[in-house]
DNA sequence: CTGAAAGCGCTAACAA
DNA sequence: TTGTTAGCGCTTTCAG
C-alpha cells in the first residue's frame, strides 16, 4: 500500500507537493504535476481516507437518515436512495445508510460527534422531528426529504403535491370527468396534521373550484381494505361519480378490486389515477394504474445537490425545492361515459 | 468538541488511559474507568472516527457493493440493505452504499485501497464477477449474497432454492396436485447459466421425480406479460395442470390475470405458489399470493455476521450458508379438483 | 513555484 | 495498574 512518501520520493518531489497536485490548492507546474502523476499510477497510489479526513477535518460522506421499520422501504423511498447516492458519487462523496428515525435523539447524537460524517440528508422527515432540533444545535449541515412544520431556516426537497393533485385533476378533466372523489390518507394522518394528506386535501378543493366540477374527499387507511371501503363510501354519496384519484398504491389497488366486483369496468365506468406511485406497482395492476409517478431519483439527487452546495460553505437560509409527479397514463383512465340526463 | 486530550485533563489521567477505557485493551481499575467515563459524559465526548480509524487502520465501516441500474431495487434487495445495515450497526459498525456492479472493476480498485472500508459486501453477483476476482487480489475481506461460478475460498450466503422449490412443490402435492408447472427465469438466463434459474430447474425435476408426479418447466420473461404467456403454453401442453410455481412476482400477477380472463378460478380451478416473493407485493394481488418468502433481511445479516467474524481475523475458508423461503399460505392455492377419469 | 515541518486526534508499543 | 511517546498518512501554514 504506497503512501504518499512514497509518491514523493519516486517523483523527487516533497510530500506537501504530492498533496498539492492531489488537492489543486496551489498551483503546480506542468513539468512536476506530471511526474507526480506518473508516479502515483506506476505505484497504483491511493490517497487514505482517514488520513485525509483527520488532516482536512472532512470525510467525504454524508448520512442519510432513514428509520428502517421492519416493512423495509418501498418503490419511492428506495428510488430516494439510489438517486442520492448517484449524486454523491458523481461529486466524489460516498453515502452512508445510517438507520436513525426521528426519535432516535442519541443515536445521531454520537453520529454527529464522531465527525464521520460532513452532513446529512433526513429521510421521513415528521411535522416535529428531533433530528432537526438537533442538528440544528449541532450546526451540522442537513437538507430535509420532506418539511416539517416550520421549515424557516431549513433547507428541503419534497414533491410538490399542490401541482401534482393540479395535473391529475385537470386530467380526468380534459376527460371529460366532471365528478371526482380524492380517496385521501387516513383520518388519523389528517389529524394529526401529516404533510401530504394536508397539503393534498387543499390542493383538491382548488382543483375542484379552478374546473368548476364537484368532488368528495374520503380519507381512509392505506390498504387495500382502506380502498375498497373509500370507494363505496364515494360512490353511495356521489352516484354522479366517474372519476377517482387515489393517494395509496395499496389503496388503489383495493379500488380496483372492489369495483370489478361491483361489475364496474375500468376506465370505461369509472376511471382511476393514482398518486405518488412507482412504475413497476402501476404496471402490477390490471389494468396498469395511470398514475402522477413519483420523482423518487431527483428528488434524492435534489437534495444531495443542495447538501454539497452546503457543505461548501453556502449559509444556512432558506431553501424549498418542489419537484412534481409527472403523469403516466396507462390503463386506468378513459373518457367520462355521458350520465343521463 | 471535545478530544480526547480534554477528557484526560478532566480526568486527571493521560491519554492513553482514556483510550484503553474506550477499546477495552487492557485492565483499568475501577475507579478511573469511572472518572474517566464521569468526564466523558460531562464533556459530551465521542470519539473521532478518521483520528481513531487512522491510528487503528481500521473505519468500522464496511462497503454494500451493488450495482445501482435505473430500475431501483426490488423488495427482496431492499431487505438485504436494511438487514445488512441493522447488524452492522448492532455490531458497532457503518454500513456505506456503493454503487459498484459486476464491471466496474476500477470503481472498486479505487474504493478498496483508500482504505475507507474495512470489508465488503457483494450484493447481485454474477456468474463471473469481476469483483470478486479484484477483492480476491487485494486480500480484501468480503462476503457474497448469492454465489458465483466457483465459490472455493469464499464466503458466500444465498437463498437456499433446492429447498424452497422442494417446499413449494410438497405444499402443492399436499393439496392433491399431481401435475405441476413450473415457470422459471427467461431462455437467456437458463442459457447464460444464472444461478437462481438454473438451480430451480434441477431442483424442479428432483421434486417431481421424488413426488411420483409429472411436470414441465417453461421459462419465460420476467414480466406480467411473460407470466401470461408462460401459462397458456403450459396450459396447452399440459391440459391436466393443476399447480403453477413461478419464480418471478411479476409473472406470477401475469399468471393471475390471465386465468382469470381465461374463466378459470383461482384456487379452485389452478394453485399458484409464488417464489421468493416479497409479503408486500403478495399481498397486493387478488386474491392474495400464497408464496415462497425470501428471507431477505435474514440474509443481509448473516452476510453481515460472517464478514465482521472475518474482519476479526477469522480464516479465508470456504463457507456457505443457504437460507430458505418460508411458505406462506394466502390464497392461491386449495385443494386440487379432482379431474374426471 | 516548491520544501520543511507542525499538527489533526487517536492507538499501541514500550517503560515504569 | 498507569504514563510517555512515537507514529498512522495526510493537509496546510510558514519560509524560501
């Protein structure tokens, strides 16, 4: 393993300038540069990671916090971390999967402490999240996937659900459609104040007031149960109803199910959007889901972009990013079938 | 943040003492150990993790190697990760993501000599693997979740196929199927020689053969649409099927659907086991996969298990440790009808 | 444009 | 049972 006197000697050249050629700190001749160059591929050289680190007080890797629940991540959060990962690669940092959720406090305590790591991308991110009070504290630089509450100060990535329930409405509108149910989160998620199902929920009233159309929102839980229940509910109270936009892929599915058992085809009696899904779950379904697919890779890559610009010293303001879901129309979605009149 | 220098002060000690309280290398009284902790805990000291990984030439943290193709991770992958990731940091240790696949033979030259990671983990191992050979070379300690062509000298865990198919096909002859088909990986696996596929095949024939029942294997592409074609072949071929084993989860949904349309109900028409099968997306069909679970977390951690005992100096010994599915009965499969005679 | 040398914070001989 | 000290391999002043 050659050291970086090593490359010094066989380039007759002094360490300092070895690093200088490695760093770019200083400017360097041509001449030497390249026998120093010359010298590091002859000894396959490779500079130590925890030398560098200890010296230059970085480490070229950022955390993602995630908590890592027994269900394991779906399609979305997975796609967050390959897209994440990618970014940091391609700026020459390294990710590290660090399981830490938002109640873990003493976990990323040490984290944090031990200078492992130059800064941290927050998966999950709650409406009141102890990660961020103590990063916070810490003055470590993090960037949220996701908002909390007050988010003044912070730097975040999120979808932007706004403009994504806006597209999906504005779809099964060009449709035709003129009576649409949002089959929303659960009760409990819109007490208690989640993010999306907040957020969505408003979006939906704009929506329905923008075109002009009438509309029911029906929270439920995300399951498929929770769909097929959501369903029924929406069709006994608007009997009008053609279209349906669904924030669960399980729910979605459930939805499916139930109205195929009802004898209702899709799309022709009723068509389905789905919101915030990945391909491969759309293209499960049958028939495949037209679905707002979810901007898992950019968002992650959104948000490792922001935590470099960071880490180079960039201030701590304010910084929102809103990446929307783009639609994918696949089997779900038809023309509005004429009512009666 | 507080150094060690600081915490010695504190505690009216040297510096080494600090460090043998914190490895545990040799005998302290008790008395110090517990000014030194007291002095650590007001001083909210941790350790520095490059300071400490350069002085031991050792990080603690171990490299995930998977390739990371746009298509994301499935559920079985991802439950590697977090499995890895949870048994790495009950140990004490990290665990970094790298995007590094069977080819990128430099990526990981590079990785391997910074000497940032102190063992690797091979997820999505091929036949031949560049890889494998690298770390081979460099005397890096390292771990494959799957198996390559000749695993003599390797550490290796892997899902135990011979096994699950075994389990499957005596789950189906259990209810009374006596003729089975099998529907594998694609052509261009079998022909490429991909391990999973070919495995299963053998282990198709010595369940039949074992059982006294007849069957055929069809191999067919991964997809919804490949599951569709798959049983109509096998259908004709074999009019007197009952059973259906399928490899992939995409397939197996193809599979459903297609009988449906066909007018045949399943059960009560045609079983289906699903293999190495993620509960989630099991669930997500209707009705409900009965299914082969892959052990994913289980895997990643006894990957995990096996390259920390080797980091500790453990031999480079072939080792290999099969996991099986777990049959999990849901509802595609009942009792065979019985066939008129 | 280049070199010498002082650390970075810790571990692990060696010495007592 | 504890202290002293020489590195680990690199970055980065300070000099030239």
């Amino acid at each position: 393993m050659a050291t970086m006197t090593d490359v010094a000697k066989r380039a007759g050249v002094s360490v300092s300038t070895v690093s200088y050629v490695l760093t770019g700190t200083r400017p360097i001749s041509e001449a030497t540069r390249e026998r120093v160059l010359a010298a590091m591929a002859e000894l396959d050289y490779q500079p130590n990671a925890m030398a560098r680190g200890l010296a230059s007080r970085q480490s070229n890797i950022v955390g993602l916090l995630l908590p890592l629940t027994g269900r394991g991540l779906g399609a979305t959060e997975t796609a967050f971390v390959t897209g994440a990962t990618e970014a940091a690669r391609a700026a020459g940092y390294h990710l590290m999967l660090c399981p830490v959720g938002a109640d873990d406090g003493d976990e990323l305590q040490a984290l944090a402490t031990q200078r492992l790591l130059d800064g941290f991308l927050l998966m999950e991110v709650r409406l009141t999240d102890r990660r961020v009070e103590l990063l916070r504290k810490l003055q470590a630089p993090f960037v949220l996937i996701g908002r909390t509450k007050n988010s003044t100060g912070l730097a975040c990535v999120d979808i932007d659900f706004e403009q994504t329930v806006g597209d999906a409405v504005a779809h099964l509108v060009s449709l035709g459609h003129e009576t649409i149910a949002y089959v929303n989160h659960s009760k409990a998620s819109l007490a208690s104040g989640y993010g999306p199902a907040k957020r969505t929920e408003a979006a939906f009233k704009v929506a329905l007031k923008r075109h002009g159309i009438t509309g029911v929102m029906v929270p439920t839980d995300d399951t498929a149960a929770g769909g097929r229940a959501a369903i029924r509910e929406a069709r006994e109270c608007c009997p009008a109803l053609t279209g349906v936009l669904v924030m669960n892929e399980s729910a979605a599915l459930g939805i499916l199910a139930e109205l195929r058992e009802a004898g209702l085809d899709v799309p022709w009696d009723v068509s389905v959007v789905s919101m915030v899904t990945s391909a491969p779950v759309a293209e499960l379904a049958s028939p495949p889901l037209t679905a707002m697919t979810s901007p898992g890779a950019a968002v992650g890559a959104a948000a490792t972009r922001i935590l470099l610009e960071r880490l180079g010293g960039g201030a701590g303001s304010t910084y929102e990013e809103l990446l929307p879901c783009a639609l994918e129309v696949r089997g779900t979605t038809g023309a509005a079938k004429k009512r009666k009149r």
